[in-house]
C-alpha cells in the first residue's frame, strides 16, 4: 500500500473516531447526569469498583490481540486470504476460551466483594448479584467480536466505530428511560448486557459480509512454527499486561479499600470527563496504528522516523492544551454541573491532570512498538512497574487519600515506564535515538507546564464559579495555549506535516 493510501485510510479512521468520540461523549455525559440524579452516590463507585476488578480478570486476554493483530499486518497487505484465515481460527479458539476462565473466575470472587469495600453500603441491595451481571457483561464481550480486529487491520476501523456508535446511542437512550421511570439498577446493567450480545452478533455479521472467506470452517492449521512465534510474543505480552492492569486499574480498588465507597465516585465523575477527552486522542492515534504497521511493514525506517517524530509533537500539543483545560475549567465546571459537594481538592485534580499528560506521552511509542512487534524485550518491564506502583500507592492513599494513589501511579510511570519502554523501542528499532526523545519529551513536559501557569493566572482574575465567569475562563483556555503553539511553531516540519494532513482532508470533503 503506498503513502497515499495509507493517509487517506488514516484520515477516514481519523474522522469517524474524532466524530464518534463526541457523540459517545456526550451520551456518557447525559447518562451520568441522569445517573446521579436518579441513585445514589455509592452506585457510582461501585461500577467503577466492579470495573476495576474485571480489568483485573482481564488479564486472561494474555495479550492476544496484540500478538494476533501484529500477525495479521503482513498477510493482509499481500491479500493472503489462507493464511489470515488460519489466523482467525486461533483466535476464535483463544477468546472463546478467554471468556469462559473470566467467567468462571469472575463468579468465584462473587463471596470475597466485602474485603475490597472499606464500608459495605446497608442500603444497596442485591451487590453481589450487580457484580455477577458485570462479570458476564465482561465475559461476553469475547465471544464473536474477535472478527473485528480483523477490521481494524485492514484499515477499515471507521466500519467498526460505527457499528459500536449506533449500537451505543440506542443503548444510552433505553437507559435513561428506564432510570428516569424507575430508578432500578438492575435494568440499567441488563440493558448494558443485552447491547454487549448484540453488539457482538452485528460485527460478527459485518466481517462475514467484508470477508467471506473467514466462513470457511475448514481452514488449515498455522504451521508450527508460526504458532510458536505467536506464543512466544503472547508470552511476552503476559508480562505487559500484568503491569498494565496493576497500574491503571488499582486506583479505584486503593480508594476503595483505603478512602471509601464515596470517593470512588467522586472522582469517577472527573475521570468520566478526562478519560472522555483521553478516549477522543486515543482514538485519534489507534486510527493510525494499521498505517503504522503497514508503513513499518514497508522497511522505511527513515520515513518511520520522520512520522513518529510528528505524532509526537501533536501529542504534545493535544495533551497539553487539553490539561491546561482540566486545570483551569474543571472545578468550575463540577460545580455548575453537579454542585459543590462533588469537588475534589486541587491537589487531586493536579495529580490527576499531571497522570492524564504523562500516560498520554507514552502512547506514540506504544503504537509503533506494538505495529513493530517489539513484546520480547521489556517484558519484565511491568513486573518492576506494578510492584512500584503498589509500594508508591498504599502508603501514599494513607497519608493523601485520593492524591496519594494518583501520585503513587505517576512515580511507577516516571521512573520505569517512560524511559525503559523509549529505550526499549529505539534500540531495536532504530539502533539508537532515546536521549534525543527523552530530552524531547522533557522541553515540551516543561514547556506546558509554563504555559499552563501563564493560562491559569490569566484565568484567576475572573472571579466567582457561576456561568458567565466559567465561559470567560473557556475562552481565554480555548484561545491563550493555542495561539502560543501556532506562533512559535506554526514555521516547524511537524506542523507543515499536519496542515498536509488538513488540507488533504479538506480536498476530500469537497
């Protein structure tokens, strides 16, 4: 596939996930506001509990998909239709296994929910019987949708962002109907494993129609050797996952433990709006990753160099003009939207806004290991990292609460992560080039930490936290950080590259 090809499909993933991203935003916006108003504030922490846990059980996907997707990169850019075929019935075999273990193991930790929940909420009935619906929630989610990663690399993500769109609108408008006239969690999570199911089947069906070769129940078997490469990448991946879920998916079982119920849902309410923006620029560099791994496939490393170097740098401004936003707009907006009961200290909402940054630097070289099938090399890598994140992580929830978790997260992040995987990637990618990436990544760390006081001094001489002060300080945060990057960048390669990119799109729309 050539250059061309691999940019317009990158634009349409691009498009449809930006697109896709705000809708599901806003869905998720108006189910919580509806949720809140309609059950208590423990409900909220115990569907962020219960996500934590199943996160945990997760750990049984052993990082197929990965292992898979880098596996089919190469047959589908030479259009061999047997050998991904024998590649879809290893992984139907593996996630149809997948979703029974979590299954089962999910059921068995139904009787031990009491020790993960500093005080069992009396007035919430029926908890083990909401956990059980998660689980099979969770469960269900293996069985069929294995097919559309098969999508996804082919480059065609944006027919399977679509498919989870329509089915995540009409899902939302159920649910909210029925908390709206009755108030019964029950509904709410049984719509949720309903939509699941029907989800599964549609794509399910829309591979079958893409890809009719798949309906072959007759394909050949992988060679042995080529399994034992996969097994030996699923093996790396085990060891990534396990850190992985540790560090990103502890927070709300330390709070739980530690800080309570109710703290859990205080600061889901936070996470829902930075995870939604996170989502949205995360959607917007997974949309790239099939070009990723067919421009890697296509041997130009210099080219490879060049583009990641650019990618970074949209990071750099994506995330940094969107924490500068949190920093300065989210109290306000928590107040305007739910009230002054549901704030948190602005101490937790540094340490929150400085994890969203830092984990959002990692992803362009995650993106380009994984396109590259790097899993071997830093595999211990979490090991390190999640018995880091826990020694930072508990005591730090004792003596700070919710802050100390978060900063127990950015510590395991700074001093393993960050530069281990950079290290990793570059040498045996590239042969050499990490202090020039990390000395990258630390001027522009620095650069918006400046700019981010500057907007938020400038924010501070509008006082009072009602509407009109709230849409000030929007502007001032909309236009400030903006207009900083576009003066003293707007003459770089990385932005020509993306005003390319712009105009490109705009041909297109025309």
């Amino acid at each position: 596939m050539n250059r061309s090809s691999r940019s317009l499909n990158s634009i349409n993933n691009a498009a449809v996930s930006i697109g896709s991203a705000l809708i599901t935003f806003a869905l998720h916006f108006i189910m919580r506001t509806v949720f809140i108003r309609t059950l208590a504030a423990e409900y909220l922490g115990l569907g962020g509990l219960f996500s934590n846990i199943l996160s945990f059980l997760s750990l049984a996907e052993l990082g197929v998909a990965h292992a898979i997707n880098f596996a089919l990169y190469k047959p589908l850019r030479n259009g061999d239709t047997e050998k991904i075929n024998s590649l879809m019935k290893l992984y139907r075999r593996f996630y149809n296994v997948i979703g029974v273990v979590i299954l089962v193991l999910g059921f068995s930790l139904t009787p031990f929910l009491q020790f993960l929940i500093k005080d069992m909420p009396e007035d919430i009935p029926n908890i083990r019987l909401y956990y059980m619906m998660y689980v099979f929630n969770s469960a269900s989610s293996y069985f069929f949708t294995y097919k559309r990663s098969l999508i996804v690399c082919d480059q065609k993500e944006y027919i399977s962002t679509i498919e989870m769109l329509c089915v995540s609108i009409i899902t939302t408008i159920v649910r909210i109907v029925l908390l709206l006239r009755t108030h019964d969690y029950f509904l709410y999570l049984l719509v949720s494993m309903i939509s699941t199911l029907i989800g599964n089947v549609s794509i399910s069906f829309i591979a079958g129609r893409m890809y009719p070769f798949i309906r072959d129940k007759d394909a050949a078997e992988l060679a042995a050797e080529e399994k034992k490469r996969i097994w030996s990448d699923i093996r790396a991946l085990i060891l990534h996952k396990i850190g992985t879920v540790v560090v990103f998916s502890t927070d709300n079982l330390i709070i739980s433990r530690y800080v309570g119920l109710v703290g859990v849902g205080l600061y889901s309410n936070y996470t829902m709006i930075i995870n939604g923006i996170r989502k949205l620029i995360i959607r917007l560099i997974v949309s790239s990753t099939a070009s990723v791994g067919n421009l890697i496939a296509s041997g130009d490393k210099e080219r490879c160099h060049e583009v990641m170097y650019h990618m970074i740098f949209a990071c750099v401004w994506l995330y940094g003009f969107s924490a500068i936003c949190f920093f300065c707009l989210l109290p306000n907006f928590i107040v305007l939207w739910i009230g002054e009961r549901y704030l948190l200290s602005a101490g937790t909402l540094a340490a929150a806004v400085a994890s969203f940054y830092i984990t959002g630097m990692r992803q362009i070289v995650m993106v380009f290991k994984e396109a590259a099938g790097i899993f071997r090399p830093d595999r211990y890598k979490s090991i390190v990292e999640s018995i880091a994140n826990i020694a930072f992580s508990i005591p730090l929830a004792i003596k700070f609460g919710i802050a100390g978790v978060i900063l127990g997260t950015i510590l395991s992040t700074v001093l393993v992560c960050f530069w281990v995987e950079s290290y990793v990637f570059f040498r045996n990618f590239f042969g050499g080039g990490t202090r020039r990436y990390l000395l990258f990544q630390l001027k522009y760390a620095l650069f918006n930490l400046l700019l981010c006081g500057a907007t938020y001094l400038i924010c501070s001489l509008i006082r009072g936290m009602g509407i009109a002060p709230f849409i000030g300080r929007f502007l001032i945060c909309m236009v400030f950080p903006n207009a900083v990057y576009y003066l003293l960048f707007r003459r770089t390669a990385h932005f020509a590259y993306f005003l390319g990119i712009l105009k490109k799109i705009l041909k297109r729309i025309k």
